[in-house]
C-alpha cells in the first residue's frame, strides 16, 4: 500500500521480501528432498565429498586340498625291481592279486608298475597279445557294460576327462585294455570291469616300451606273481 507521500512503506517491503525468500528456500527443499535419494546432494561445495566405493565381492576361503599334489604309495611307484620268470624280456605280466604289471627286462629284472585292476566278480586270467595301441582314446563302452551301467556315454571324445586316460593298449579280440586313468587314487584297488589301469605317466612309459604282438600274461586272483624285490 501506499502511504500518505505515495512511497512503498519500507517495513511493508522488508516483510515482501522475507516471504519470497521463505517460498523460495521451501521450494528449493523440496527440490532437494525429490532428487536425493537418485543423487547425493552436496550441501558444502566448499568441503569436497569422499568418494564412494563399492564393496569388494566376497573372496572364497581357500579348499585344504588346493595345491595338494598326491603321490602313489612307495610300493606302487614305478621301479626296477629284481624279477625270476621264464618269460621273454618285452612280456608284460599282470599280478592281479598284487596289483602289479611287470613289463620283463630280461636277465632277472622287471620295471614294475602299480595298477588297478577288476573288482570283485570281474577279474580274468589268461594270455592274449597287444592287438592294437591308441593315444588318447576315444572310449565306446560295450554293450554288456551298458547294461549293467545303463547311465553311461555311448560315446566319449579321447582327452584328459576321458577314462581311458593318455594311452590304451588293446588285448586280443576282448572288450580288455591297458590304460591310463583320470581317477590316478584309483591305482591299487580292484575297481574296474576288468580292465588294468595306470596312471597317465605309467600308461604312456609303459606304452613307449610295448608293440603290437607284445605278449601279455594275466595271472589269476588265487595265484601270485613271481616275488620280486626293488634293486638298489
């Protein structure tokens, strides 16, 4: 309003002028409030913020096992030990009570292997010869394993998954064979369908060493090999 001399009354504007800025530091708030939870807001300019930082992820505690290299039993190693047989050096003789292959030398010695060999119900015995040598082999298993085990591949791609390992040795017209493994803790059980397995460094020594024709001799459960003792 004016006043008697036409003038604005001084109080009248300082009262307009304290409302505005009310409204406008209201508005601002309001602002403020609907746009903090998308952004922080920084209300000292003059005091940088820190910098936020994203929780690190969860690490996972290390296994007890991780890093943990097994090696065979002593007895299981391969070694050259003294062996008395009969047979040719080259013969390949399998001491399935033992759990041993012989691989003959000659002149009363033996590189002896630890294997595996068939559980209880399918070890075998006899004499057949390497018909065939592969590196890393596919594996087809026969029919009659896959009706005891319906679950298995039909076929599997040779490689380090494979069961057959790095090397497989084919005896004869049988379903048997000499070969590697991926399950190396395996080696000295009876645990196959009759197959002997090594390990994958076992498998491939032994495979530089025999060829195809090279006899081998599978001796049964209730007889043992010749007593063989490491040389020194």
């Amino acid at each position: 309003m004016l006043n008697f001399n036409g003038f604005i009354s001084i109080s009248r504007i300082s009262t307009s002028r304290r409302a505005a800025a009310f409204g406008a530091f209201a508005i601002g708030t309001i602002a403020l409030s609907g746009s903090a939870a998308a952004t922080p807001v920084q209300l000292f300019p003059f005091f940088p913020m820190p910098p936020m930082q994203a929780a690190p992820p969860p690490t996972a505690a290390p296994s007890d096992d991780e890093g943990v290299v097994r090696e065979l039993p002593a007895r299981l190693r391969r070694q050259i030990v003294s062996y008395a047989t009969r047979e040719a050096s080259g013969t390949v003789i399998i001491d399935t009570p033992n759990t041993y292959l012989y691989y003959v030398l000659g002149n009363g010695q033996a590189i002896r292997y630890g294997i595996g060999v068939g559980r209880d119900g399918f070890t075998w015995s006899g004499v057949q010869s390497v018909t065939k040598k592969a590196e890393w082999p596919d594996w087809t298993p026969p029919p009659e394993m896959i009706a005891r085990q319906p679950y298995l591949p039909r076929h599997m791609a040779g490689g380090p998954g494979n069961p057959l390992g790095a090397r497989a040795m084919y005896l004869g017209g049988t379903v048997y064979r000499i070969h590697g493994t991926n399950a190396p803790e395996t080696i000295g059980t009876h645990v196959s369908s009759g197959c002997i397995r090594l390990t994958n460094a076992d498998v491939t020594n032994l495979y530089s060493r025999v060829n195809v024709g090279t006899k081998v001799v599978v001796m049964p459960m209730d007889r043992r090999a010749d007593i063989a003792t490491a040389v020194r």
